[in-house]
C-alpha cells in the first residue's frame, strides 16, 4: 500500500511538471498553436546592394493567410498603399515556406524557412543582392 502511494505521488509530480513545462497563453487561439506561421509579417530590414531600401517606404508587409493565399501590402512615403495578392504552401516539418508571384510577366518562386516568426528573402535582382528580414510585430 505504501508503494503504491509513493508510486501515486511520483507520477502526480511529473505529471504537473510535464504541465508546467508548457505554457500557453491565455489569449491564444487554435490558430496560434496549430498555424503558427499564420501572421503579419514586417518587414525589419531591405536592402539592394548597399541601399536601404526602408528610407523610401512607410512600411512593408507580408500577410499570410489561411488556405494559402497571401498578400504583399506596401507604402511608400508621401505615396498611396499597394496591395499584390498570391498564393504559397508551408511544410510544417521543416518550416520551409514557398510563395509564388507573377510581377510584369514574370513568375518568380521564393522559399525560406520562418524560424522564431522571422524569415529573410534573399535573391539577385538587377545584378545586386536583394535582402529583406520580415518579422512578425
């Protein structure tokens, strides 16, 4: 009998360990824990070889949404709000996440990985290096 009450008290105590070690927010929703990647992305940093691209830009978005569809939102200073919509997939196992876009014409297909709610483009474009750092806010 006493084995068994030690044996008892035991697995209480890792079981409210094991429950402690998680901590979920009170204002989470499923979509926070299933979807996580689901967000409004800011874009932090962009640069085309030496220029920073933000002096020119109010703000620089990338929302994405459910089902896969997402939408590029940017402002330049003392210029109106544009709106490009397109469409990507996530693979959850390895955070890897691909978008498609068709811009004048042209098809261009990007893939990065979104670690801590930040991911980074990277590509040549005009024979320079474009970077850009998006985190969620």
């Amino acid at each position: 009998m006493k084995k068994k009450l030690i044996l008892t008290g035991a697995v209480a105590v890792l079981i409210i360990l094991f429950a402690c070690a998680f901590k979920i927010d009170g204002d989470s929703s499923i979509k926070d824990i299933t979807h996580p990647y689901i967000n409004t992305y800011e874009c932090t940093c962009a640069t085309l070889g030496y220029t920073d691209l933000l002096d020119d830009y109010e703000y620089l978005r990338i929302i994405l949404e459910e089902g896969g569809q997402m939408k590029i939102i940017f402002k330049q200073k003392d210029g109106k709000p544009y709106q490009y919509e397109s469409t990507y997939s996530y693979d959850e196992k390895t955070r890897e996440l691909t978008a498609e876009m068709t811009i004048l014409g042209y098809r261009y297909k990007q893939k990065t990985t979104i670690e801590n709610g930040k991911f980074t483009i990277a590509m040549p474009l005009f024979s320079k290096q474009l970077v850009m750092v998006f985190e969620v806010k």
